[in-house]
C-alpha cells in the first residue's frame, strides 16, 4: 500500500514525523511491511523546518498519482490555499479512490479545495473559530480526536494525529498489527474521549490532582464495580459539588462520561482479545448486561460489539 505524506517549508518536524513513524519507521519496526512510504514536496529543494534544522524530501508530489493514501500532516497557515498543482493532485486522487488525510491544521488544505463541503470535519479545537468563519460548509466538529467520511480524514491537533493514523491502520490490517506499531511507539493503540479533555490540562498540579490521579487509577482496575459520585467523593474527603468540579477541571469530563469511555475502551480490548460471552463481558466492564453495553458501544462507535469484534479480531 503506497503512502504519500507531504512536506512544505517550515513545515513542524513533528507533524512530518507522525505519519512517517506509524507508517513508516513503527511499521517496519513491528515486522509490518504492507506499508510503502514516500515523503514528498512541491519542490524537492531543501526545506526550513519550523524547529531550526533544514529537510528535504525525495520525491515530488507526482508521487500522488500512485498513491493509496496521501497525508497532509499540516498546513503554512489558515490562510493559504493549496496550489493549482497541489489542488488539482488531491482532487484527481480522491476521485479514482485514494484516502486523502488533512491532520491537525492540514484539514485546512482539504478546505480550501472543497473537498470537506458538506461533511463533518475536525481540526485543532484552537482554530475553530477560525475554521468555521472561513468555511461555513464545512461541518465542522472539533470534540472529536479525528473523523472518518467518503475516504476523506482529519484530525484533532498534533498528538491526535497520531490516533488518526492509527486507526487507518487498524482499518486496513486489523488490531494486532495497529497494536504492534502502538506498542513499538510506546503509545495507545485507540483512545476514546475528545478534544474537550485537552482543552483544560488534564494533569496533576497539586496534592488534591495526584489523588485524583490516584482514584482515576483504581477505578480503572474496578470498572465492573459500581462508582457513584457520593462514594467518589467521600473517598477524596469532598463534597459532592467539589468533587464534580474538579473532576471536571482536571479531565475535561463529567464522572459519568468518563466512566463510560474507560468502560469502553476496556470492551474494545476483550473484544479483541477475548471470546467471553457478550454477557459476560457486559459485567467485567461494568456495563451490567449487553443490552447496555450495546446501546452505548453502537452510539460511540457506529458499530456493535459483534461487529468490532468481526471487524477487528485477528484470526
């Protein structure tokens, strides 16, 4: 599967790296050789990098013509618009079925050219006001780490990039080879949640936080038991109004929303792992039965739990 990722001058080494890593390096790393990957630029000329060190790329953007899958890692500025060259490359790609990807602010170039009219659309929650002003077409999303529509993706900012390309990963060969690549990056092979943890630092800063930390901690380990904010809260030694507020301020999330994506995610991993009974798992995840559990899995997801398990699980 050819990969194209572009670079443009004083791109963030970075943003460059993410899709070079998951793909590339990661990729070979993990033993996984599905993958081949060209960096390319408009001009192979040497480049500025946004951090003080120069690149320069291999290849030209007729690369695109062969290519499956074309990233932009990111974009100059909200306000430029891709090439007439650049334009029409990415047009005549999505049209004979190549996925193109805008991530963080490459969701921008993507824009620009009306490839995102009429769709939902992510990029950094910083610029949405920004993005919304100049294309009202767009509907745009910015809770989420990344969004998926007609072979076209985009992605919340920098580290969610590397979720965005996860997950393209996991479409194409499954968890066991996304988790591979995960593991040789050191990093999570799906998150749930969104941008809005982010927004507000969702870490320790003071003796109350690494308490916190330390609940967040055990509730993970016990989510089939069941933790309502009154027992929460008198663990922390809180009332219950404090203790909402600054579970909210240090995760982004109300306790239930929180619960419910960790409960979640721990259904994806048996899911994929596992060949417990639905109803089973249900309980260990703290759901009760797979009735819930089905409710909430196909809101968050679009899919049931067979499916994910069909979709994901490696013979």
């Amino acid at each position: 599967m050819n990969v194209a990722v572009l670079a443009f001058p004083n791109i963030s080494p970075f943003h460059l790296a993410v899709p070079c890593m998951v793909f590339g390096e990661g990729a070979r790393s993990a033993g996984i050789k599905e993958f081949n990957l060209a960096v390319c630029s408009e001009s192979k000329a040497v480049m500025p990098s946004s951090a003080g060190f120069d690149i320069q790329a291999h290849h030209s953007i007729t690369k695109f013509d062969q290519a499956d899958i074309i990233i932009i890692p990111s974009w100059p500025s909200p306000e430029t618009a891709p090439s007439k060259e650049l334009a029409t490359s990415l047009l005549n790609a999505h049209s004979r079925g190549a996925i193109i990807v805008g991530l963080c602010l490459g969701a921008y170039a993507l824009a620009h050219i009306g490839l995102l009219d009429n769709i939902e659309a992510t990029t950094h929650w910083a610029y949405s006001d920004d993005f919304k002003a100049r294309f009202a077409k767009v509907k745009l999303n910015n809770q989420v780490l990344y969004l998926e529509h007609n072979r076209l993706y985009t992605s919340a900012g920098t580290a969610a990039a590397i979720d965005c390309c996860l997950y393209l990963v996991r479409k194409f060969l499954g968890s066991e080879q996304t988790n591979a690549i995960a593991r040789m990056m050191v990093t999570a092979p799906y998150r749930t949640g969104g941008q809005a943890q982010f927004i507000a630092l969702p870490v320790p800063q003071n003796v109350a936080d690494e308490r916190l930390a330390s609940l967040l901690e055990q509730m993970q380990k016990n989510l089939a038991s069941n933790h309502t904010i009154d027992t929460l809260a008198e663990q922390m030694h809180m009332s219950r109004r404090t203790f909402t507020r600054h579970f909210q301020s240090l995760t982004g999330q109300s306790v239930g929303q929180w619960l419910l994506n960790q409960r979640l995610n721990h259904a994806q991993r048996l899911l994929e792992s596992t060949d417990l009974p639905l109803e089973h798992l249900a309980e260990q995840c703290g759901f009760g039965s797979s009735v819930t559990l089905r409710h909430h899995f196909r809101s968050q997801f679009g899919l049931s739990p067979r499916d994910w398990r069909n979709a994901f699980r490696q013979a």
